[in-house]
C-alpha cells in the first residue's frame, strides 16, 4: 500500500464511503474507519503527491552540486518532497508546481528528468552557477509557464524544441554563455509576454519569426553578437513596451514599422552601427516613452523637436553618433528628465547661443547627468546654469568651443561628482564659489584661457581625486590649501604661469597623490623634502621650472616611481644614493640642469626604459652594462668630463690607469722568447689529453653547470613535496619534460617541479641550454628559479629537475583560450576572461622581459619559444616569461656551429618566425615576430593557426587588412562587452595602436620589425591612451557616466 498515491488514496475512501452508506452504517463508525484507513495507506510513505516527480526532483538533485547554501541536504525521505525548500506543490493533486532555487549558489548541470515534472509550471533558477545545456526534455512541459535561468553559466544552443512549452509567459536565460542562432521555432510560443537573452553570446540574425509573438511586452537581446537589420515583423508587437537591442552588431536602418509601437516606454539601440536621421515625430509616435538609447551608432541629422511631447522622458541618449544642427530648446516640459547624454557628436552650428538650451534644463528638478561633450558647440554658459537641479551629480562641457567666463552659479550644485569643462576657451578666473561643491571628485579645466590665483577654496573639497588645471594662464602660487585634499590621486598644473615655491602641505603623510604635474612653470627653489612620504607616487614631472639645490635623497623613499622627469631646472650636486631604491622607474630625465659627480653604479641594475642624463657636469667612466648597452635608450651627450662607453654613445677613451712601462731588461727579453717556446710544447702536449677528455667532460657539462649556477635539492624531496610525482600533482606536459606542483617548504610554499624526461633524444640539451640561460638573468618579468636537483631516482635513474617559483594564475593560454576544465577552475575562483587594460599590462610585462633579455643581458639570450602556454601569470595578473628549453645564448651564433644548425628545433607553429622555415638561424628578430603574433593573438583572441585561415590568410594579414578602420572588427568579443559611451573612443584608438604593433612586429622580413625597446615605449603609450579615459575612474561607477545602459 505505500506506493499508493494521495490520488489513489482519495478514491478508495470515496468508494468505502458509498459502500458503508449502502449498508446504513452509522457516520461515526464510518469516519473512524476510513481515518483509520487512510492513515494506514500513507503512513509508510516517505514522500506525497506523484512518484515520477518525487524520483524526477532526485535526479535533479544528482545533477547539481551545492557545497555552500546546503539547501538540497534536506531532500530526502524525511520529509514530503512537497516540504523540501525550493518546491511548491498543487493542493488539488499534490504534483509539483514550482521549482524556486534563486540566489543559493548551486552549480553543476541541469538533469534532463526535469521534463518528467509534468504539472510544472515555473523554474526560477537564477543567480547560481549552474552549467552545461538546456535539457531539450524541458521542452515536455505544456504547462510551463516560467522559465529563469538568468546568471548562470549556461551553454550550448537554444534548443528549438522549447516552443513545445505552449503556455511559456516568461522566459529569462540572460548573463549566461548561450551560443548559436535563436531557434525560429520560438515563434510559436503564443503567450510569450517576456523574452529575455541578453548578454550571451547569441549570433546570426534576428529570427522573422518574432513578430508572431503578439504578446510580447519585453523583449531583451542586448550584448549578444547578433548582426544583420531588425526584422520588419517587430513593428507587428503592439503590447510591447520594452525593446533592448543594444550593444550587437546589428546594422542599417530602423524599420519605419517601429514606430508604430505606441506603448513603447524603453528603447535601446544602442552600440550598433544603425544609420541614418530621427524621424522628426519620434516624440509623437512614442508618447510615453521613458528611456531612449541610441548612443554609439552612426545616426546623423538633428534632434528631433518632437521629443518635448514624449512627457515621461527619464534618459536620453545619443552620445557617439554624428548628429548635427543646434540642441533645440525643448526641454522644459520633461520634469522627469535626470539624463541627457549628447556627447561625442557633431552638434553646433556656430551661433552665438547655442548654450541658451540649458536654461529650458532648469525645469528638470529630477535631473543628475549633463554631457555634451565633443561636440563644436559655442557661446557662452547662461548665467541660470547655476539654477540646474541641485541633484545634479555630472557635468560635461568638454571639448567644444565655449567662451566667455565661467558662471559662479555652478557652485549651487552642490550634488557634482564630476566637473568637466577642458578643452573650451574659457576666460577669467576660477569661481571661489567651486569650494561649495563638497562631494566633487574629478574636476577637469586644462586647455582654456583661465587666468588668475587658484582659489584656495579648492583646498575644502574632502573627496577631490583628479583636479587638472593645466594649459591655462594661472598665475602667482600653489595654495597650501590644496594640502587638504586628502584624497588627491592625480594633479595637473603644468603649463601655466606659477611661480613661488612648491608648498611642502602637498606632501602630507596621508596624501594618496599617484600622479604630480607641475612642469612647464616658474617654481623656484628645492623640492620639499617631504615628497619622500608619498609611498604610491607613480609619475612626477617637474620640468621647465627654475628649481635649484641638490635632489632630495628622500625621494628615493617614492618607491612606486615608474615616471621622473626633473629636466630643465638648476640642480646641483650628484644623484643620490638612495634612487637604488627606485626598482620599479622606467623613465628617468635629469638632463639639463647642473649635476655632477660620477654616474652610480645601481643605475646599470635598474631596467629603464628611458634614461637621459644629457647636458649636466657628470665625470668619469660610463659603465657598458645595463641600459648603457642600448645607445637608443640612454642619453649622456653634453657631459664633457665622461668617457668610456659602448662605441655608439660616442665618447672618448678613459685615460689608461695603468703606469708608464719601461724599457725591457735582459732578463724580460729572454723571458719573453723562452716563456712562448714552453707553453707551446704545453700545447701539444695537452692537445691530446683534451680530445681524450672532451667526451666525459660533455657528458658530465650539465651536472657542473647546474651545480655552480643553482642550489640543489634531493630527489627524495621532490618525491615527497610532489605525492610520488602524482597524477594530481601534474600542471603541464612539454616537449621535453612534465611539470609538477608541490611543496617544498615547511611553511608550505607551493613551488613548480620541472622534471626532465631524458629518454627523449634532446631533453638533456634542453635542460642545459635552460641552465645556461637562466643562470645569470634576474627579472621581474621572468620565471624565477628557486632551485636544482640533479640525482638518481629510487630505481637507479639519471633524474633531473629545476624548481620555479608557482604562478597560481596558470599560462595566459588558459585564459585566453579556457576549455571546459578551465572554464570551471575560473568560475570557482570567481574570475573572468582578462579585460582589455589586463591584457596590455601582460603584453607590457612580457615586452619587458624580451627587452631586457636582448638589450639588458651580457650577451643577448633569444627565448626561441614566446607563445601564450610559455607566459605565466602569479596572483597579481603579472605576466612573467618561462620555459627556456629552447634558449640560445646568442654570442654562440658568431660562427656557424653544428650546436647551432638550422635543423635544430626553432619555436612552435604559428609563431616561430617564417625565416626560420627557410634555413636561417635563429635571432631576436625571431622573437620579435613571435611577440607580435603574441600580441595580435591576445587583442583578437585567435590563434595563428585557427581554422578560418586558409588560402594564403594567417593572423598577421588578417590584422593588417584591419587596419586602421576595421580593427573594431576583428576584436575578441570579450573586449568588446567592456566598451561603453564614454569610453569607445579611447579604447578604439588604443585597439589599434596594439594591433599596429602587433603587425609591425610580425613582419615577414626581420629588418622590418619593431626593436623591442621600442615595443614597450609604444605599449606605454597606448596604455596611457587607453587609461586617459579609465583614469576617470569613479566616473564609471557612477550610473549615468555611460548613457543608458538597461
């Protein structure tokens, strides 16, 4: 009887019921019977309602993992599957009606059993991390009416059978990693209300079948990569209020049909490449309209007028389109307006009240976000500016032809976070007034024609991070003031007229100041002392000043200095001593002014960029280490008391130290012939002895090698720290040998355990070249060896083994390119595919290090092998460069050898240079043109063997053909989801700076390529391209800085 269902149960008393009223049995003898009878049929039961849903919802719960919330422990036979959390049942039949698992952090995969639930009618599943595809069973639900699996890592196809779900209302897989075309076939999902797949990776075109959906009143495809023109059939979507269809490749015109959707009330087009003008009645034709985003396309024309009837209007956004005509004054009558994004466009018609617009914004009460930003508008700002919403919280002037004087009204809004006005022609002072504005963080006013002292109310704003004040016409001194900045990150006053000196108040214990301009100015005397204490300083520049006394030796205490110019003053005295503390400094200027002294040696140990010690009093030899080897990167002309040198810095001879030599004696003269004959006949002698010996001494050369170049470590200590050389343990397989994790250390430092598999022809030649290479290279950019084994196992075998420091971050192989099992390592320790500014540090990182290896070493080291799996990265996304298995000394290559043959193995395919196809030996040009293949790879995430290369095409044409209006193009859509409004124009240009040196490197003829010194210059300056943007940092916290974005 326990497997009765309640069903069952019901109709058997329903039947004793009709029998004992048959026989005129009393009703309480009849009521204690059949309660009797029905506790006796379902006590033994461990679950209610339908034994299919009970033994469907234990198949689900074996598909999915739930290591943290321990919500699934309790589905079990101790309670009624109907009780479990997460499950609703129906009073009627006691079948399962809703399964709800929102935000309890499952993962594993969706059980295809799930479509057995017959009676099911919702599955929220939202925000965990469940993976793997949509089961097609789902498609068995008929009584389906909600499906939400929106933030999840779900994969794979849309399955077209889901339009068997016939009474689907609401159907939700968005943020997931959903692939392919959407099905056609969800046209038939008649009540569909709600459709939302947006960030995905959805591609192929909008299906026709859409437009069927005739109850639809949301539909969301946003951040996909769906390309092709909006269907014609969405204008047949009379209910629908919510169209998002940004940030996609979609392209041509808008269907006229659109704007026959009347109850529209959110429209998002944005990040496409739609074209053409605004219908001039787009407000009449969507009437209650809320939120219109059409920024980053490519529509042109002026701003509809009509827009004043759509009343409800909260956002507009057109921001990166090539608009044109005068802003019209409409926008009085939207009281709900809180953004107006008209930036990066071609507005203006140069008449002197373009700017009287912003007096119809002061009806706005609700409004918070302003930006006209690059555009050509002009005027003057009315003076009811100062009249704006007092929630204002962003405005943007920047880069438009603005005259006039800056009103003092601005100081009442005293809500801004963010001040614009750079770039306009400005005149007059800066108002006292600004000291109002207490919440302020960034505040922008370079390139005008300001003029005057700089209000030393600007010291009482407690937030400001980024005040830039340079290129103007400022006068008289710095205000101490400023020192109350505390939370000061970057200041520009270059190029002004300042004058006095610099206030030691900048330098306060808790500043937080990153970056000081103060060049191009009139500041006399010596820098404060003071400066020492900004620990996290990473540029200062104080050129073009009359600065005077010796450099502060607490300066060397800036220990994050990565930029220091200090050009063009008049110092005096020598550098000091403790900027060998500076590790990190990659361009230093100290030319032109009055120092002297002999160069120090630690400058030979720090890895500059740019050092430029010209027209100063400096004496004495210059060493030929270090950068003083790369005459592109060290600059020491104008220094008349220096000497020595490499060739090419063009300095005369030191004068020999060592003293006169006399005539010769008798007795040196016969020395001089007997001492000759006798090591002559030594010779001959030993010649034979070296040819006997020469074969054991190459046998036994990498075991000397190894011992003099690193400590060594026994075997049965890797044994222990590794399990026994456990499958576990194995992180990497290459040609000649198997990596291990492990732990060497009694604090349980993990370490990885290179293990040489000389069995294979070449393993030991490649464990000594490895040695050779890195036994005297220290870098921050390379792998570094920590220790060396060279022994025999337990069974009697050659073993040999280098121990590297552990990167837990893995090969940027991995990252770029994850598989299933790297997919899942990276949502367990919470973190993504690298984003664009991640991938130029790396690329920089890696740029470094083959820098320094070509330019920086004794004798140059070419690496042989740079590809994505030989660059590791440590908890910091750092990138560093290892496995020199295949590492040439390059000194070696004077004259041909048969070490050395071009028969020897030169790299891996795709990035091994094509010279290397044809016979030639290797050089750093190989490794510059594996660099660029590196670095091209990294920007458009495709490997230089990817299956779309054929006839004739491989990675370095497919860039180059890019270039320069198409890099957008052919970026790794991963980069591309990081784009926004405020940001598409910086990161396109910096795009494809990358992917210019990236061809440039990876020329077919190897003069053609880039240096790699010149690398990293031009690396930088993308960087600093690309962050001139991002170092508006709090700018893209904040809601509106962006456009709409639904």
């Amino acid at each position: 009887m326990n497997l009765l269902s309640p069903f069952c149960v019901q109709n058997l008393v329903a039947v004793l019921i009709v029998l004992m009223q048959g026989k005129a049995l009393p009703l309480t003898s009849t009521s204690s019977f059949l309660l009797t009878a029905a506790s006796t049929i379902t006590a033994p039961r461990s679950f209610g309602g339908n034994e299919t849903d009970y033994e469907a919802l234990l198949a689900f719960k074996a598909k999915i993992q739930d290591p943290h919330s321990n919500t699934l422990s309790s589905w079990n036979d101790s309670l009624d599957f109907c009780n479990w959390p997460g499950i609703t049942c129906g009073r009627r039949h006691g079948r399962v009606r809703i399964i709800n698992l929102v935000d309890q952090k499952l993962a594993g995969s969706l059980s295809p059993y799930v479509g057995n639930i017959s009676f099911l009618r919702e599955i929220r599943l939202a925000n965990n991390t469940i993976h793997g595809e949509i089961p097609p069973e789902v498609g068995r639900l008929l009584r389906l009416r909600v499906l939400m699996l929106t933030n999840n890592s779900i994969e794979g196809k849309i399955p077209a059978n889901l339009s068997g779900c016939s009474s689907l209302a609401e159907l939700y897989i968005d943020h997931n990693k959903l692939g392919g075309e959407i099905p056609m076939e969800l046209g038939f999902l008649s009540k569909l209300t709600i459709l939302s797949f947006r960030q995905n990776n959805l591609q192929g075109r909008i299906p026709h079948s859409i437009g069927n959906l005739t109850s639809l009143e949301s539909l969301s495809l946003r951040r996909n990569v769906l390309e092709g023109n909006i269907p014609d059939s969405l204008g047949r979507l009379k209910r629908l209020t919510s169209l998002l269809l940004g940030e996609n490749k979609l392209s041509g015109l808008i269907p006229p049909s659109l704007y026959n959707l009347s109850l529209i009330t959110t429209f998002n087009l944005g990040g496409n490449g739609f074209r053409g003008s605004l219908p001039s009645n787009l407000g009449l034709s969507f009437p209650h309209l809320q939120w219109l985003a059409l920024w980053q396309n490519q529509f042109s024309g002026p701003i509809p007028g009509s827009l004043s009837n759509a009343s409800e209007l909260e956002v507009i956004s057109f921001t990166y389109n090539s608009l044109t005509g005068k802003i019209p004054d409409i926008f009085g009558k939207l009281h709900r307006l809180s953004r107006l994004h008209f930036g990066s466009n071609n507005l203006g018609t140069g008449g002197d009240d373009e700017m009287a617009f912003l007096a119809s914004l002061t009806n706005c009460s609700m409004l918070k976000v302003v930006s006209i930003n690059n555009n050509r508008l002009e005027g003057s700002l009315p003076i009811t500016v100062g009249n704006l919403s007092t929630y204002m919280a962003y405005f943007g002037l920047s880069g438009n032809h603005i005259v006039g004087r800056i009103p003092s009204g601005i100081g009442n809004l005293v809500d801004l976070t963010f001040l614009y006005m750079d770039r306009n022609q400005f005149t007059g002072e800066i108002p006292t007034s600004f000291g109002n504005l207490r919440k302020l963080e960034q505040f922008s006013l370079f390139s005008n024609r300001l003029s005057g002292k700089i209000p030393s109310s600007l010291g009482n704003l407690p937030m400001l991070s980024v005040l830039y004040l340079d290129d103007n016409k400022l006068q008289d001194t710095i205000p101490a003031s400023l020192g109350g900045c505390k939370n000061l990150v970057s200041l520009r006053l270059s190029r002004n007229n300042l004058n006095g000196s610099i206030p030691e108040q900048l330098f306060g214990t808790s500043s937080v100041l990153f970056s000081l301009n103060l060049s191009h100015n009139q500041f006399t005397g010596s820098l404060p002392s003071t400066i020492g204490s900004l620990r996290g300083l990473s540029e200062l520049d104080v050129s073009w000043n009359m600065l005077s006394g010796e450099i502060p030796t607490s300066l060397g205490g800036c220990t994050s200095l990565e930029v220091l110019h200090m050009d063009d003053n008049f110092l005096q005295g020598s550098i000091p001593s403790s900027f060998s503390s500076l590790r990190g400094i990659q361009f230093l200027d100290l030319s032109c002014n009055n120092l002297s002294g002999q160069l120090p040696n630690f400058l030979v140990t720090i890895p500059f960029i740019s050092l430029n010690l010209s027209y100063n009093n400096f004496e004495g030899e210059v060493p030929r280490k270090g950068v003083f080897t790369n005459e592109s990167a060290v600059s020491v002309v104008g220094n008349d008391k220096l000497c020595g040198g490499i060739l090419e810095l063009h300095l005369p001879e030191c004068p020999d130290k060592e003293p006169k030599k006399t005539k010769m004696s008798r007795l040196q003269y016969l020395l001089a012939i007997t001492i000759p004959c006798a090591l002559a006949g030594a010779i001959t002698v030993s010649s034979f002895l070296f040819c006997w010996f020469k074969k054991k001494r190459k046998e036994h050369s990498s075991d000397t090698l190894l011992k003099e170049s690193f400590p060594q470590i026994s075997y049965e200590r890797l044994f222990k720290a590794t399990d026994g050389f456990s499958t576990p343990n194995l992180i990497g397989v290459g040609s000649f040998s198997s990596v291990y994790k492990g732990k060497i250390d009694e604090d349980g430092t993990l370490v990885a355990i290179k293990v040489l598999n000389l069995q294979r022809r070449g393993a030991s030649k490649s464990f000594k070249d490895e040695c050779e290479a890195l036994r005297n290279i220290r870098h921050r950019n390379l792998v570094k060896i920590i220790t060396s084994c060279s022994s025999i196992d337990f069974q009697g075998n050659n073993f040999k083994a280098l121990v590297y420091e552990y990167m837990p971050r893995g090969s940027l192989e991995k990252w770029l390119h994850p598989t299933q099992e790297t997919e899942d390592d990276q949502r367990i320790n919470q973190v993504q595919r690298p984003n664009l500014l991640e991938r130029i540090n790396i690329a920089i990182d890696v740029a470094a290090a083959l820098d320094y290896l070509h330019h920086h070493c004794h004798s140059p080291i070419i690496h042989c092998d740079v590809k994505p799996s030989n660059i590791l990265l440590d908890e910091d996304m750092i990138g560093h460069l290892g496995d020199f298995g295949l590492a040439r000394i390059f000194q070696e290559f004077s004259e041909p050898s048969l070490e050395s043959s071009s028969a020897g193995i030169k790299g891996t395919t795709g990035y091994a240079a094509p010279e290397y196809g044809q016979g030639r030996e290797v050089s750093i040009d190989g490794d510059v043109y594996s660099y660029g293949i590196l670095l091209l790879e990294m920007m458009t995430g495709k490997r230089p063997i990817d299956d779309t290369f054929e006839k004739g095409l491989n990675l370095h044409k497919f860039a180059n053909m890019a270039l320069p209006d198409h890099v957008m193009e052919i970026t790794d859509p991963v980069l591309l989801s990081e784009r926004h409004s405020e940001n598409a124009a910086s990161m396109e240009e910096c795009l494809t700076s990358l992917v210019k040196i990236g061809v440039a490197c990876s020329m077919d003829s190897p003069r053609d390529r880039m240096d790699m010194s010149r690398v990293v210059r031009e690396l930088l300056m993308a960087r600093d391209t690309f962050q001139g943007a991002a170092r508006r940092p709090k700018n893209n916290n904040y809601p509106g800085a962006h456009g709409f974005h639904s």
